[in-house]
C-alpha cells in the first residue's frame, strides 16, 4: 500500500444536484486517508453555495494552479474532457466518476468509490495515454481553447448554405468538402460525434486520426484514417465569411481567411483505468453489440 500522503484536485459538473452523496462518499474516503484535497473553485462554490453542503478540509484553487498526484473527474464524459483541457500539460493522472450512465472515459460509478479510492493507494490501476489535438490559426493558438481530447469540428454558422473546405496532409492536397462540416477525431473520440456523422471506431491507443465530413454534398465522400504524425492544414470558403470552429464541444467562430493547421499535441492525456477494465466490454454495452431487441 502507498504510505506516503497523497493529493488530489477534484473537478466537477455543477449541473447535477441530486448526485452529491457520490461527492460526498468521496471526500470522506480521502478524509480517512489523510490526503490533501484540492477543489477547483466552481465546484466548490456550487457544492457550498448551491447545495449547501460543508466541504472542509479542500484547498480552493483556479484554473489548473495545483500540484495533485491525481485529478478526479466527478461526472460525465463531457467532464472529463473539461478536466483534461483544464489540465493540459501538467501529466496528472485523470480518473473519471461518473454521476450518470456509464461513459467511456469517466467508467467509475458511485458504488466503486470506496474500493477505487482503495486501488489507487495501492497501485493497483494503469494509465493510458491518449492523444491530443492541437489547432492553430495562421501559426498562431486558437484564443480559447486550443487542444481537444475528442474531436475537432470545423462547421458551417446557423444558416442553410453548405462550406467548402479545402483539406491537405503533410503539403499535398487531400479533397475538396462540400459539407456542413468536417470532424477530425482522436480515437478516444471516436464514439463521440465522429461516430454520429459515419466515422469509424478507433480502438485505444492506435496512433492515427480520423475525417469525416458532416452531411456532405456528394455521397462518395468517405471517412479517411491518416497517421497522428500527420499536419493538416484546412481552408474555408463560406458564404457568410465565417465559420465554427468546435474544441470537444467548445465553439468559437472565425472568419473564413483564417489558415488553420491540425497536428498531435506535444502531450498526452493519462487516463487512470482499473485493472480488469475491459474497453471492448464497454463498447458493447454502450453500442448494445449483440442485442436482440425484437420482442
């Protein structure tokens, strides 16, 4: 078992109100283990302002001004992904609770609490590295976000008209898209929005990307896998001059003379996973693989 004092900053979804028991189990089993708990301030201002619960013992900070040995994610996926751009660089080891349905990166439920808290003591849990996406924008980082977990999606602004987005990799030209949009995902991505749009599954730890276009206007337009390694370079033509730019759900809008240019991040998520969890027995309860759904 792991005597030294651990620390760990803990992150939040401040949108579910009737699951602050899980928090609570949780504070309490660190409490029992004497480790040294920080709180990012939203979190903690939604537990003891909106819940009114009494959260002792946690030191409050913003934005990712914490030294932690992990980092736990208390909700959905959706969380998780903020928690992982909050962090960025810093290499903390991300566990994900889930307050839900089970997802595929936060995969511990409530009633793991306790024993997970435990395995995590004692050593018993790997990490997985998961790739990053980072954008620029004529050589320079994006304003807000920059990086994405799970996808990056170049869409069209609220209005009927399909953009045209000129796509090459590594200096040579790829295609033409004439669509509503563009998705380039990770693998840990890959059942997120690239599967809603038609784009393939990506196992874990496979070291490539993928594109696939949204709604596009010609039907023998297919997904395409390429290398991590990989730059791609994006422009857009619009009829309004701008378009969105989406960062694991996170939007921003650009005018359509903006250059932008895809690669890995210099970084990798670390992903905490308890041993005995099953990625492909995930994917078949998530996907019902198998199910026979007549009556």
């Amino acid at each position: 078992m792991n005597s030294r004092k651990l620390r760990f900053s803990i992150f939040g979804n401040t949108y579910q109100p009737k699951k602050s028991a899980s928090v609570q189990k949780l504070l309490s089993c660190l409490r029992e283990r004497d480790a040294e708990v920080f709180m990012e301030r939203e979190f903690f201002d939604f537990l003891t302002n909106g819940q009114r619960l009494s959260v002792d013992g946690v030191t409050v900070f913003d934005g990712n001004s914490f030294d932690a040995d992990f980092a736990i994610s208390m909700g959905g996926d959706g969380t998780f992904l903020r928690t992982a751009s909050t962090i960025g660089d810093k290499q903390t080891p991300i566990l994900g609770i889930n307050m839900g349905r089970l997802g595929f990166l936060a995969d511990v439920n409530a009633r793991e609490i306790e024993g997970t808290v435990q395995a995590l003591y004692e050593g018993d849990y790997t990490v997985d590295t998961r790739s990053v996406i980072m954008v620029e924008t004529d050589g320079q980082p994006l304003q807000g976000f920059h990086c994405a977990l799970n996808d990056v999606a170049i869409l069209k602004r609220d209005n009927a008209s399909m953009i045209t987005i000129h796509a090459s990799i590594n200096g040579e030209t790829l295609t033409t898209y004439q669509a509503d949009g563009l998705v380039m995902s990770t693998p840990t991505g890959s059942t997120a929005y690239s599967l809603s749009v038609g784009g393939p599954i990506i196992v874990p730890g496979t070291h490539v990307f993928s594109l696939t276009a949204v709604a596009p206007h010609s039907l023998n337009v297919r997904p395409i896998v390429i290398p991590e390694d990989a730059e791609i370079q994006l422009s857009v033509e619009s009829r309004n001059h701008n378009f969105l730019v989406a960062l694991d759900g996170r939007s921003e809008s650009l005018p359509d003379s903006v250059l932008l240019t895809l690669r890995r991040a210099p970084y990798r998520v670390k992903v905490v996973k308890r041993i005995g969890t099953r990625y492909f027995h995930t994917l078949r309860e998530k996907m019902m693989w198998g199910a026979d759904t007549r009556g």
